[in-house]
C-alpha cells in the first residue's frame, strides 16, 4: 500500500514538473483557406527551463494513401500491385534546434516518429518486407514533390536561455483537416517533456461556400454550372454577333 | 498570381487556364470538334486531379458547345432533327457508359480502358483521315464524300428510314441513332464529348454536307455533356465551377475566333488539321502504354 502511495506521488510529482518543464504555443490555430490563399506562415513560441533540445513535429490529418505498380503486360504498362496505408499523415514537417542524429538515439527517433524516415505508415494487409520499403519510399518522394512531406529540418532558435520560437510554412496545397503540432523538449538523448498544440486548416469565406453547396446540395450545384455554363455561352455567342 | 479552386483543393495561374480554354476553344469552333479529348490531359498535366479534371471539363464543354452552336445557327449549320435522333441513341449510350464505368472501376482497371479505347479510337479515326486528306490533297482526287445529292451506301438501306430535309438524306434513323449511342458511351467513359468521332462518323458513315456536321454535332454535344455535368455533380461532386468558369471564359472567346476562322479554312487543311492533332495524341498515348513509365508509382490520397 505504502508503495502505490508512493508511486503516485512520484507521478503526480512528474507530471507538475513537466507541465512546468515545457510550453509552447503557436501564433494562430487556424489557418483560413480563401479563394486567394497562397499558404501561410505560422510562428510557434514556446519556453523551456531545463536545457535540452526542441523537436517540433507537424501532422496533417490521417489520411488513406493509394500506391500503386505499374508492371508490363503483353507489352503495356499497367497497374499490377498496390499498397493502401491506413491513417498515413497528409502532411509532415519537423522543426528542430540540432540535425536530429544529434539530439536524439536512433531508437528514440523512430519511436517518436521523428523525421521522414521514421514517419509512421502502416499498411493495410500483410506484405513482404522489401515490397513494403518500396511502396514507402514512392510514397514519401510523391508527398515530397508537392512539398507536403519534408525532409529538411525546419530551424528552432532559442532567443535566450528559455525562450525559442520556430516559423513553419504551409503551402497553397495543404490539405483541410486537424493538424497536430507536437513540442518535443530532449535531454541526453531521451524525450523528457511534451505538448501537444491543435491547429486547424479549413476553407473560409467563397470557397468553402462552394465547397459545401457542392457536397451537400449536390442536384442544386449541378444545375447551377448547367445554367451558368450555358448563359455564358449564350452571352458569348451574343456578343460576338456585333463584332 | 493564383487563384484557389475549392473542389480541386488546389491554387492554379488563371492566365495559364484561360490560355488552355482560348486554345482548345480556337480548335473546337474551327474543326467542330469539343476538344475534350485534348482538355483532359492538359488539365491533369497541371496537376488538377483526374476526377476533377473529367467532370469539370464536360461542364466547360457545355459552353464551348452552345456558343458554338449560337454561330453555327445562325449561318443556319445546324440539322437540327438529325442532332435529336443522334441524343436519343446518346442518352441510352451514356447510360450504358456509366453502368459499364462502374463495373470496370470495380475491377480496378479503368484507367487502362480509358487509355486503351483512346488510342484505339483516335489511331482508327486519323488513320481514316489521313488516308482520305491523302487522297484529296496530293493525289488531287475529289473530295469523297457526297459527290453527288443521292449517294448513299448500304448502311442507309437499313430499316426505319427517316428524311432530313436540312441534310438532304433520306436514310435509316438507326445509322444516327447508332452514332449518337456510341458517343454517348464515349462521354460516359472517357468524359470526352466525342466530336472527334462524330464528326468523321457524320462525314463518312451518314454522308452528310459538310457544313452541316459541326454544327449538328456540336448541338448534340451540348446534352450529352449537359447531363455528364449534372450526374458528375451528383455522383462525383467533382465539378468545380471556379476552375470550369476561367476555362469557359478562354473557351468561349477561342470558338467565336475559331467559328470564324473555320470559314476562312478550307475544308481540306481543317480536316488535315483534325487528322494531325487526333493523330499525335494517339501516338502519344500509345507510347505512354508501351514504354517504361518514368515513375512506376502513382500515388492517391483519399479526398476529405
């Protein structure tokens, strides 16, 4: 009995340590997409009052991602094998005041999924472990191409002994959903404190408005491009009359 | 400077869009064709997703198609029986088409059918057209088609014969019907409007003037892409009117050019020019079939 009291005093214990450990906030939780958004910057500040280093690690909402062969057959190029995974990131970046093998064991940076290599993707089915490691890899060079995965390390800086901040990019491209912004303090090698920040990206204003007529009033947005497409060839074909 | 387009979940360069719409619109009005086969692969060149592009460009072509219909009617180019008979044999095609799109989708090959029945389609129908501008341009032979006002070849004997006073025929309405059906499978399947098979199936198979076909064409086109635009909107929720307004505006000022351009052309060079353009993307299709793809890797995140 004497033990368990002592335990969780031990934890109780931790937990207010941490909680005073680290904290970090971002300069915005929503990013708005209108019809002129181009991407956003946001700022992440934060303090710390144990020495360490900072890991920031970005997450787009889960998603499925499709990947898939092509193979020949008879000659042509066709889609023969593909693998889904299940709840993959639609977006990934890290932020960091060190390269990570400098802050963190290996081991450690898988576990946390720390950087593109270690980013969690878990197939749907079993599938041997070579075909795998390539479907992955396609995976992550697409998500690359269109700067939604990153494998530069975004820098952390410290303005003063407690006090760092890191400015993180979004793109025009960045998909819609909740993100999850997670602040890593590491000492020695070990993750010894962190937070968690949500940050929402959603369509505002005339484009979310189309958006939502065209998912939820389906019948009514298709006959309104009808109508729209048809008075715009009309009018084109009565203006040109005169000309 | 960009523009966000809020289906396709992407910005693009308007200007880049409106010079695509002015340029396959300049071709539609001058060759009687819809360009859909041509729009397609330049929408998902720049990076709009497929569904996105399919969809949204069979409601760009509802525009293209009207305005070019308003010109070619008023210069009184437009058969206007004959283009009913032909959606009658669309509307039943096009609903084959989308329970035949969904059975293959099933099947998990549907790209592969659409690139196959492109080249097929398109390498039979410029294959055809170069024969025949070979003909009329170096061997200096007629022109084949209606060399006099009552040819007609075995098809037109077929039952149900039907006049078309507009086009002087007097033939069996299941020859049009036939070709409005497979057009109508062609939008359904490959989201295209067909022109680039109607046209010549109206030259060759109904033997009708020429002046005729591209509006009478283009007329039918203008349904069988009106109801592929309300069931994509329905179904796919893939139309997106931000990016089909920027191409309609390029689209509608490149056919009035074109409508009027057409005019200027003889018909000769503008059915080479058809065979040429049919001809190179078949070709390129079909090398897109045969060699090593680049990436051997196609990547598709689902939409939220």
């Amino acid at each position: 009995m004497k033990a368990w009291v002592l335990a969780f005093l031990m934890l109780l214990a931790a937990v207010r340590a941490e909680a005073q450990t680290l904290s970090a906030d971002l300069s915005s939780h929503v990013i708005g997409i209108t019809t002129g958004f181009v991407g956003a910057n946001l700022v992440l500040f934060g303090s710390t009052d144990k020495p360490g280093d900072i890991a920031i690690i970005v997450r787009g909402p889960p998603t499925d991602i499709t990947v898939r062969k092509k193979g020949k057959i008879l000659g042509v190029w066709i889609n023969r094998s593909s693998a889904v995974f299940h709840d993959a990131p639609s977006f990934y970046a890290v932020a960091a005041t060190k390269p990570l093998k400098d802050i963190a064991l290996p081991e450690n940076l898988t576990r946390h999924a720390i950087g593109l290599e270690n980013v969690k993707l878990q197939p749907i089915g079993r599938m041997p472990e070579q075909d795998l490691a390539t479907f992955r890899a396609a995976l992550i060079t697409a998500q690359e191409k269109v700067d939604l995965y990153r494998d530069s390390v975004a820098p952390v800086t410290f303005l003063g002994e407690h006090l760092f901040r890191a400015d993180m990019f979004f793109p025009a491209n960045v998909p819609t959903g909740s993100y999850s912004v997670e602040v890593l303090l590491l000492s020695g090698g070990e993750v010894v404190s962190a937070q968690t920040t949500p940050l929402i990206v959603s369509r505002i204003g005339f484009s979310n408005g189309v958006f939502v007529v065209a998912h939820r009033h389906a019948a009514l947005y298709g006959t309104g491009a009808l109508i729209f497409a048809i008075a715009a060839g009309w009018a084109a074909g009565a203006v040109f009359r005169r000309v | 400077m960009e523009i966000y387009l809020p289906i396709a979940q992407m910005p693009v360069d308007p200007f880049v869009v409106l010079a695509m719409g002015a340029f396959v619109g300049l071709l539609s009005g001058l060759l009687g064709i819809g360009g859909g086969f041509l729009m397609t692969p330049l929408l998902i060149f720049i990076g709009i997703p497929p569904a996105v592009a399919v969809a949204t460009q069979s409601n760009q072509l509802v525009a293209a198609s009207v305005s070019g219909v308003i010109a070619h009617w008023r210069r009184r180019n437009v058969d206007f029986k004959l283009g009913l008979v032909m959606l009658l044999g669309g509307g039943i095609g096009s609903a084959i088409g989308v329970a035949l799109f969904a059975k293959l989708k099933a099947l998990g090959q549907i790209d592969l059918v659409i690139s196959l029945t492109y080249v097929l389609f398109l390498g039979l129908v410029a294959a055809l057209m170069m024969i025949d501008n070979f003909k009329v341009l170096v061997l200096r032979r007629n022109v084949p088609t209606r060399r006099k006002l009552h040819e007609h070849n075995a098809l037109h004997r077929l039952p149900l014969r039907m006049r078309f006073p507009r086009s002087r025929l007097y033939i069996s309405a299941l020859l049009p019907l036939g070709i409005g059906f497979v057009g109508g499978m062609m939008v359904a399947i490959m989201g295209i409007g067909g022109g680039f098979i109607l046209v010549p199936a109206m030259i060759y198979l109904l033997g009708m003037p020429i002046g005729l076909v591209a509006g009478t064409s283009l007329f039918q086109i203008i349904f069988t892409t009106g109801i592929t635009t309300f069931l994509q909107a329905v179904t796919t929720h893939a139309v997106d009117v931000v990016l089909a307004a920027v191409l309609i505006v390029g689209g509608v000022i490149g056919a009035q050019v074109g409508t009027r351009l057409g005019h200027l052309l003889k018909p000769e060079y503008s059915r080479l020019a058809h065979a040429s353009i049919v001809l190179v993307v078949a070709v390129k299709l079909a090398y897109d079939l045969f060699t090593r793809p680049e990436n051997l890797f196609s990547v598709v995140t689902m939409g939220n």
